[in-house]
C-alpha cells in the first residue's frame, strides 16, 4: 500500500487545495488511490475545498473533519492548514460510510455507516477509521456502538472532530459534503497489518476515590463530595478547571486506566468532562509534566511497533493526539510530529489533534474512548 500525505499551510481555500492535488499528483506517481481522510482547519471554504478534490480524484471516497490542529512528516504542527491524505493500493479494498442523526441514536448512525461501506461478501475488515463529530454525542457511546456493530475483531480507530476550541460547531465531510452531527468512517478489507499504540503522560496522586453520581458524561459526586469539592481539596477554593489536571479513571472489569479531562464547571458541583465515568468508577486526580507528557509519544511508538505483526516495513503512519495535550504543551506541540518523525524516519505521517481518541488501551484488547492521549498507529500491507 501506498500512503500519500499532502500538507498545505496556504490560507486561500483555492490555492490550498491545489497545492494539495500538486504534491499528492507528484507523490501518486500515476497511481490511483482507494479512497482518502481530509484533516482542515475551521476557517477554509470547507464545501469549495472538499469539492475541488472530489472533482480531482473522481469516483475516490474522501472522509475527513474539521481539527484543533494538523500534523505531518513532511510539515510538522500547524494550526490553520489541511492535510490530505491518500491510500492507494491494489490488494486492499477501502469503502466510506455516513451515519447522520448521530446526536438522536447513535447505534442506527453507527450501523448506517457500517452498512453503506459494507458489500454482500466482504471479508472481515482488517480497519475501520472513524472521525465522529466532537460535540453533538459521547465518543463513550459512539466506541461502544462501533464495537457492537463491527465485532470484537475488527481494528478501529480515531478522533473526534474539534473545532479549535470554539465548543461550538464541528464539521465532518463526506464525499463532496459538508455536515454535522454525524459518524463518517473508512471500513479496510484485505492484507492489512496494523500496529497500535497509545500512551499520556499522567501520572496519579492521592488517593482513589468511587464516583458516587453521575450521567455520562456529567460527574456530580465523588465520594462523600460534590466532583468541585473533589478537586478543590488538592488545589483550593479557587481551582480554574482545565486538561492539566484530568482524572485517572479505573474500573473493576477493566485491565487498563483511562482519562478525562474536565470541561467546565456545572450549577450545583457538578463537573462535565470530555467523555463518560461510570458510577462504581475509581478515581485519582492525574498530573504530568510537560516533559513526561512529550515523553508518551515516544512510549506509544514503542508500544505501536511492539504490536505489529506479520510486517517487514512500514507503509505509513496515522496520528491521533488530543486537543488537551495542545492546550498544555503550548510552545512545545510540535515536539509530539518531532519525535515521531525521529523515531521512524522516512515513513509518511499524517494526524491531527481531537476532541477525544479511540484506540485500544492494549495490544489484543477492544477500542476504547480516550482524553489526553497520543495515539500512533503503523500500517503495512502484507502479502
């Protein structure tokens, strides 16, 4: 397989888009991709950017959303800017799926997705690359249903769609598209060997503590305290809520920790995160510096590589990182897209950062929903 990135930090949607088509012809070499994932800053002409390259790779299925930022072997980190990204190969099939109305009933979202990139015969997937809208429904919810409609077998991966921080509007584009409140996918079938690894930074501190009450995404009580009192007992009366401090989240039928990371203070103690904690769930206040949070990105190539089975080399490289991780590196994001592109030098690599990443904890485990983390995941096709 072959995997092309174009990278473009050209701020006229005209001109960026044929920057895209020139570096992706030059790179294709006369080859014609299966299908493509498009990454974009909020303010580009998003239906005159994805019409131009549907109109230019006629007939190949393009998927993508809108970023809190796009990365690239070729470019680096960049926050206003689009990456293209092309698979071409003549083994493996790739086919794009919608799900619309994802906010009412995420399960018939998922499965509308799954059935439009589904053909009678199709072999088990060996991928499926998901870019769910960020705000409308939980990535909790979104991973679970994936995980039930595709099969505990398959590979799936991906990020939620951000909007640079705005808490207002994501977008998602579809094959010419430009929508909202949706689950577009990429279903890979065929000889496809596919490494994946994650990993943070945060560490806990204190003690563990049982969430008392809670609706989803929205923690009212942890312990004997409202989840603000939680928190000011390690920061104070007067704690600002934000990502570098998240909680480390345990659960008893689960191998593997995971986080969230707090959003906003709600009437009454209540804290809404970035994604769903159970009641019965254990928790611990998470803490990192930012040396250990750059750190993780070098964890999770190893742990990436370690996974990959039944690969001689490598065919690309996809990135999912979160919007937190930016928000609290700051000046030091692009070392993340740095030390990838050290540790595995010459090989393409394409990601952008989410509202919320999915991915397994472990090698051999299911997906899932993840806040905070650096996501890396290694692809090569396999004879």
């Amino acid at each position: 397989m072959k995997l092309i990135i174009a990278h473009t930090i050209d701020p006229d949607t005209a001109h960026a888009a044929e920057e895209l088509i020139r570096i992706a012809r030059e790179k294709l070499g006369g080859m014609r991709p299966s299908a493509g994932l498009i990454y974009t800053a909020l303010d580009f002409d998003h239906a005159a950017l994805t019409a131009r390259l549907c109109e230019e790779f006629e007939g190949v299925d393009l998927v993508g959303c809108t970023t809190d930022g796009e990365l690239s072997g070729d470019t680096g980190f960049h926050e206003d800017s689009v990456v293209l990204i092309l698979f071409a190969s003549e083994q493996i099939t790739i086919r794009a799926g919608l799900g619309r109305n994802l906010s009412a009933d995420p399960d018939a979202a998922v499965r509308e997705a799954i059935a439009m990139a589904t053909e009678p015969g199709d072999p088990t997937p060996s991928l499926c690359i998901t870019l769910p809208d960020g705000l409308t429904s939980s990535g909790s919810t979104i991973t679970i249903a994936l995980l039930e409609a595709l099969g505990g077998t398959v590979p799936l991966v991906g990020g939620m769609s951000a909007d640079q921080h705005q808490y207002q509007e994501c977008w998602q584009l579809f094959n010419g598209e430009v929508v909202q409140d949706t689950v577009p996918l990429l279903l890979f079938y065929g000889p496809l060997s596919v490494g994946i690894g994650q990993a943070s930074g945060w560490k806990p501190v204190g003690r563990s503590v049982e969430v008392t009450e809670a609706d989803g995404n929205i923690i009212r009580r942890i312990g004997e305290q409202t989840a603000v009192a939680f928190y000011q007992n390690y920061f104070g009366d007067h704690i600002r809520l934000n990502p570098e401090y998240p909680l480390i989240v345990s659960e008893a039928d689960r191998e593997t920790a995971y986080l969230r990371s707090p959003l906003r203070p709600i009437e009454g103690g209540a804290i809404q995160f970035a994604g769903d904690i159970p009641e019965g769930a254990s928790v611990r206040i998470g803490e990192a510096s930012r040396s250990a949070i750059i750190e993780a990105c070098a964890e999770s190539i190893r742990s990436a590589q370690a996974s990959m089975i039944g690969a001689q080399s490598l065919d690309g490289i996809l990135v999912f990182s979160c919007a937190a991780r930016r928000m609290v590196l700051g000046t030091r994001t692009p070392q993340e897209i740095a030390i990838l592109r050290e540790a595995v030098p010459l090989v393409p690599i394409g990601g952008f950062y989410s509202y919320g990443e999915i991915a397994p904890a472990k090698h051999g485990e299911a997906a899932q929903f993840h806040n905070e983390t650096f996501i890396t995941i290694l692809l090569a096709e396999t004879s």
